[in-house]
C-alpha cells in the first residue's frame, strides 16, 4: 500500500499499477494535472527504474582519506635530497692543489705529531709503569733481606758489610717524610741496581763506620725514593738498620741555618740529648760539607771520605761518620745532582728491644 492507500501491485500477476502523478517522483504526463502545456514529454528507457538513481557503488578499497596533490612548482622540505631541485646547485670547492712545500708542511706536522706521542708514552713509563716495577723488585730483595737476618750470624761478623752485586745491604728511614718511608739499600749503583731501590756507593764507607756512607737513588720514576730529598730541614733524621744496629744519622746545617747557627741550633732535633751528640756546623777539613748543596754530575767527591777533598790525608780513624745520599737535579732532569750530607750522634744497638725514638719523630 502506498500512503494513499492504493495499492502497488495489483492483477493477477501482481504487475505494477502505475503510480499517480507526482507520487514516488513520477513526473506528470501530457494531459495529467501538473504538466506544463507544450512541454516535451520524457518517457524512462525501457527496463530502467521510475524514481531517483540509485547512489553509486561503494569501492571497499577506495581511500577514504582526500589528499590534495601538489603543484609541480612546490619543492620546499626541511631536508634536501637527491631529487630536489637545487641539490646540485651548489658546486663542490675544487681540492687545493698539493704543492711540494705544502707536501712538507703536512709531513712535518705528522712527524711532530707521532714524535709528540712517543714521548708522552715514555713520559708514562717512566713515571708510573717503572714505579710498579720497582715497587715488586723493591719488595723480593725486602724479603731476601729480613730472612737473612732471621739467621743466625756469628758475633764478630755481626756488621759484615761484604755483599754481592745488588744484594740488600740495610734499610734506610727518613721520619720527615712520613712514617711509612722506609727502602732496602741494595750493594751497588748501576742502573739495575737504582731501578730496585737506593744503591750503596761501593768505594764508600759501611753504615756507621768512620767515612762517609754514599747512597744514591732516583728522584722521579723507578720507586722514586729520593722525590722530596728536597724538603728535608737542617738536624732531620736520617735513619739506617743494618742487622745488630740502628745508626742514627742528622742532616748536617744548611747554608742560611749555619749562618745564623745560634738560633736555629736551638731546635731540639739540633740540640742532642741522652746518648746523642748536639748537630754544629763542621770545620776544618769538613768546613765545607753542609746540609745539602747542588753539584755536577762529575763532581764524584761527594761521596770522598772527606767530602770534596780527595787529597786528604785525615786518618781513617779521625774521620767524621758521615751519609750522604746523591739523586738527580731537577726533577725530570740529570743535568745537575742534589747532595744531602748527614753526621752520626748515635748508635742504637738491636739487643734494646725498644725502637729508636727517632723513628716518630715529625715536624
């Protein structure tokens, strides 16, 4: 039924009846209300729907999506790329032209380069690698030395001071520069002998014996056990074990202490006491050892049993007790030697249980 009530299909094959005019959008036909007179009367194609055209077919693939296309002209991105427009606009510099002198230059620069490297890995080494090698060989012949002195020695042969070629010898102690310096002193004084600790100058006196007991040591790399030689103060303790005695040794005034000696040989590390001999500026023969002074390294009397003087003829049995360490000077440096003279003031023998006071001694 249509709104009207008429229905759609009637007969007897339910054929469609033909709509009124005007209803479902059927237009009016010539003659029908509705027609304009002397219009052109449109009849449908044959088998073709009355009404409006049904709506196009929906593609299920067809983008949804409306994406507007771009002008030919329009280039511009953030990025340039193989395809834009003025990526090749911009021509390449041309290479400078590689001249014999530029050749040079360049060559030059690259040796200096490699030169300069080689020279700060060796810089490395010496300071540091060759101080961990040092350190492991320093403590081998510690321990080679405390076990021979774990044995039993015979009395008169208690300070025998024959040694080997770079065996240990004694230990020094330098208290000013901290409680924990302490070397083996090994017997000798070639390179081999310094890169394990402090060497004893063969032709030199033993450790408390009359003369002059020469040791020398490194300054930089190689344990470096003589660094801060270079701090020590006039009347500063410098302390050798050997295996029956601890010999105490202070160094000897400086040239600006022995000159105003009044005042600073007051300082109770100049002054002596129990058992110790007071530390006075030297004379005679001996006037011109002091504290610490800067030679050449050909100056080998340092280390005479009258410092400087290889002609004398003191006797050995009216000769000073004396040290003296010898190292490099600067650091990083062996164009001059730093020398630091030292007189004994005591003997503290090993059968005392007790320890050298001065071993805690600080400033």
């Amino acid at each position: 039924m249509n709104p009207g009530g008429r229905p759609l299909f009637s007969g007897e094959h339910g054929r469609p009846i033909d709509p009124l005019p005007g209803e479902h959008g059927r237009p009016p036909r010539a003659g029908e209300p509705g027609h304009p007179p002397g219009a052109q009367v449109r009849h449908p194609a044959p088998g073709r729907p009355l009404g409006p055209p049904p709506p196009p077919r929906v593609n299920p693939d067809a983008p949804t999506e409306y994406i507007p296309s771009l002008d030919d002209d329009y280039d511009y991105d953030e990025y340039d790329d193989y395809e834009d427009d003025d990526y090749y606009d911009d021509e390449p510099e041309p290479r400078p032209k590689i001249t014999p002198g530029l050749l040079a230059v360049r060559s030059i620069g690259e040796l200096l380069i490699t030169a300069g490297m080689v020279v700060l890995l060796f810089v490395v080494y010496e300071v540091w690698i060759t101080d961990l090698i040092s350190a492991g060989k320093q403590n081998d012949v510690t321990s080679a030395l405390e076990e021979d002195w774990k044995k039993p020695a015979e009395p008169e042969r208690t300070e025998h001071f024959t040694f080997a070629e770079g065996q240990g010898i004694a230990r020094l102690y330098i208290p000013a520069l901290g409680s924990d310096y302490k070397f083996t002193i090994v017997e000798g004084t070639s390179e081999a002998n310094l890169e394990v600790g402090p060497g004893h100058y063969k032709q030199s006196a033993a450790p408390g014996a009359p003369g002059n007991f020469g040791v020398a040591g490194h300054r930089v790399g190689k344990g470096a056990p003589f660094n801060d030689l270079d701090l020590l103060q006039s009347c500063d303790a410098m302390i050798v074990e050997t295996r029956g005695n601890w010999y105490i040794y202070r160094m000897l005034p400086t040239v600006e202490d022995a000159k105003n000696w009044a005042q600073a040989g007051t300082d109770p590390f100049c002054a002596g006491g129990p058992g110790s001999a007071k530390v006075e500026p030297l004379t005679g023969e001996y006037a011109a050892t002091i504290g610490r002074r800067i030679v050449t390294p050909r100056d080998s009397a340092v280390v005479a049993p009258v410092p400087g003087n290889l002609a004398s003829k003191t006797p050995p049995e009216q000769r000073q007790k004396l040290i003296t360490l010898t190292t490099c000077h600067p650091k990083f440096s062996n164009r001059q030697r730093m020398i630091l003279h030292g007189v004994l003031v005591r003997v503290h023998p090993k059968s005392d249980p007790a320890l050298p006071p001065e071993l805690r001694e600080s400033r």
